[in-house]
C-alpha cells in the first residue's frame, strides 16, 4: 500500500535556490575552484569522428575528467589525446594563440564568473549541467494534460504496475539505497567517469527529506533521495538496485516522478526540481525529463562551464556538430544549438520535426545551423509559428553574435 498521502515532513533547513546563503555559498565554491586549478592542462586530439571519414582536431584547455564528456560525445568514442602543455587558469580567451598549432574546435574549461567575457570573445558557452522541474499541479486531470503519445503510454504503464511506492526516513533504509542502489547506479551509468557523492552529502538530504523506494514482489529494486526545501521539493539522487539495467526498464524513473508528483500536490508543495542533467539534448535522460513535462533551468549552483569555440566556418565544421545539438548559456538563459545537414535547402516541414524534437520549456532560442540555407518562405513561416524561439541561421558566427546580444539581421538568415 502506498504511504504516499499519510506522511507529512516539517520545512527543511536548506533554502534550495533562495536566499543569501545561497549565494554565499555559490561565491565560495567558485573561489574554491579557481585556487583547485590553478593551472590548467592542454590537450590535442586528431582523429576522425564515429561514421565520418573527416579528421576533426580539438584543443582542450582543462581538467581531463570533466572535459571528458564533452570529448566524448563530439566524437562518439573517446579519441587518444596528446598533452602539449600546461597554462595559468587566468581567464584569457587567446590563451591558446602562444600554442601555434591548427585546430577546428577549441574547448576551455571556464568559470562561470567568467563566462561574459569568453561570450564577447566569440566562445559559446555550454554548462557542465543543467537542472529540470516543473510547478507542482494539483489537478491530476489536468497533471498531463499536455502529454504525448508517448507519456501517455508511460502514464497508463504506470497506473496498471504492480510496483509500489513506499517512503522511509530508516537509516537502515538509507544504507541499503547508498550502497546497493546509489553507487552501482552511477558506476553502471558513467563508468570510469563516475564521480560519486559522499554518504555524508546524502545522508544531509536524507535527514531534510525522506527516501522513496520502488518496491517489486516486496523488494526494494531502485529509490530516489528526496531533499524539502519550505515549498520546494528536489530529487536529488536516484539509484537502481545493483545498477541493473532490467530495474531500469522497468520505468522506475518516471514511476519516480509520478509519485513524487503526486505526493507534491497531496502535500502542498509548489515545485518539483529532479535534478542535474548532461546539457545535450540526445542524452537519454535529458530527453526523459523533457517527455515528462520538465522545464530545463540553468544550473545555479554549478561553477563550471565549457567554453567552445569553432575556428572554421566550413560546411565540414558543420557537418561535424550534427550529432552534437547542445545547451548553450547567455546572461539571459538557456538556448540548443542544432546544425542541419542534407542535400538541399530546409523545408517548413524539417522545421517542425526538429522543433518537436528538441524544444524545451524553459529555453529562450532554438538555433538551427543550415550551412545550405532554407526553402523560399520557410523562415517567414518559422517567425510566424513560433516566434522570436527559432533562429534559423546559416553561419557558425551568427549563432556567436546573437548570444552575445547583437541582432542578427533578416537578409543572413
């Protein structure tokens, strides 16, 4: 039976995203890490992307363990690198002009204190996270109202599982979850990448929350920990038993994020927030918060972003970054960035695929990069549908300016 409706927590003590301590604390995390990197590596790769016969060559200024994501998924493998150097991590946009070696795309791991000044400097700058959620609606008829076919499979899924949700604020409870769920969970996900939060950090939003475990045939198979902060409600860590991908497909996240729905609404909580995600839009997770009718947020508590830079305005550039859509940051919030590559010019139909197929709650622009431009009044089409949302540009230093601020005139696009 689900303990869903008769469980009641006091308010944390943990003001969430408000307050000054809030901020006190995100201004001592990025001074902590500037003195940590002090100085940064540089690193070269040359080799040719997955399914493409073209050589790419990346610079990367940083710490290879959190490079090492953004690496990956522009090649589709993680390619063999060469360190050729170190740098002071001062925050200078030409810090590699003293390397004198050709490149295409460079990446500098930045602070975020510092993200402004690499913008004006032509960089992009791509988030090392960010974070989903969404208002708490206490209607359930009116929950999903928006739903997709696809939700909706999930959703009936869901009301038929013979999966149960119970919640726990047992320690013992909390061991089982850190060490048979949590941890396999994150090793199975990000392999050698995984970096693991501590017990102590958990237990923190254990004491705040509670643990809510899917229970199958009266075993507990997966959990989520669950932090309370005054009206605001944050999953922060899911786990699944032994890390085993047959829990996983059995929908154990989203049945996660009904429940937790559910008794948000049961609760008078105004907002659920679900955690950090990867900022590219193909990642499987990203796409599932999407699907359950999640907004995409910056980060605010993160340091870290990628400065990106592509030192080409070729087609072979563009061509690379197809399987490379991201999510980019500016001083007003989130967009995706998202190149086209076909035969021809872009249709008002191709528009819409990619629209459906990427467009988030909670984004300012979608950006289109079509090195072969758009079908007659395909972009009057696209402004008339969905507005000032949807750039649709035709050069990689268009999407640079606009991010900067600067219009970008009609007659480019």
């Amino acid at each position: 039976m689900s303990l869903l409706n008769n469980w009641h927590l006091r308010p944390g003590l943990y003001n969430g995203f408000k307050g000054n301590n809030h901020t006190l604390g995100l201004l001592g995390k990025k001074a902590v890490f500037a003195l940590l990197r002090a100085t940064q590596e540089v690193a070269f790769y040359e080799s040719k992307q997955k399914g493409s016969a073209n050589t790419l060559k990346l610079l990367h200024v940083g710490d290879f363990s959190r490079g090492r994501d953004f690496i990956e998924r522009l090649y589709g493998y993680l390619p063999e690198g060469q360190v050729i150097g170190k740098r002071f991590a001062w925050p200078n946009p030409d810090c590699i002009d003293s390397f004198n070696i050709d490149h295409d795309v460079v990446m500098i791991e930045i602070n975020r204190l510092y993200a402004e000044k690499f913008r004006h400097a032509g960089y992009l700058t791509i988030p090392e996270w960010v974070v989903f959620g969404r208002e708490v609606v206490k209607n359930p008829e009116a929950r999903y109202a928006e739903a997709h076919k696809s939700l909706k499979s999930d959703l009936n899924k869901i009301r038929r599982s013979d999966l149960q949700i119970f919640i726990t604020k047992n320690h013992e409870d909390f061991s089982l979850f850190y060490e048979k769920m949590y941890l396999p969970y994150v090793l199975k996900r990000f392999g050698d990448r995984m970096i693991a939060k501590s017990r102590r950090r958990l237990k923190r939003d254990f004491l705040s929350g509670f643990l809510m475990l899917v229970r199958h045939e009266k075993k507990s198979i997966a959990g989520a920990l669950v932090r309370i902060d005054d009206d605001q409600v944050t999953e922060t860590t899911l786990g699944v038993l032994d890390g085993a991908e047959e829990f996983s497909k059995m929908g154990v996240s989203g049945l996660i994020d009904y429940h937790l729905h559910e008794w948000s609404a049961a609760n008078n909580k105004s907002f659920i927030n679900v955690g950090h995600t990867r900022p590219f839009p193909l990642d499987g997770i990203f796409f599932n918060k999407r699907k359950w009718l999640m907004s995409v947020m910056p980060d605010y508590d993160g340091v870290m972003d990628m400065a990106v830079k592509f030192s080409r305005e070729n087609k072979r550039i563009a061509a690379a970054l197809k399987n490379y859509p991201f999510v980019f940051q500016n001083r007003s919030g989130l967009g995706i960035f998202y190149t086209h590559i076909g035969p021809g010019k872009v249709s008002m139909g191709e528009i819409r695929k990619i629209w459906r197929q990427l467009w988030v709650k909670g984004l300012e622009h979608l950006i289109i990069l079509s090195p072969q431009g758009y079908q007659e009044k395909a972009i009057a089409k696209a402004r008339k549908l969905f507005g000032q949302n949807i750039r649709l540009l035709t050069k990689i230093g268009q999407a640079v300016e606009l991010q900067k601020g600067n219009k970008i005139c009609e007659s480019l696009e």
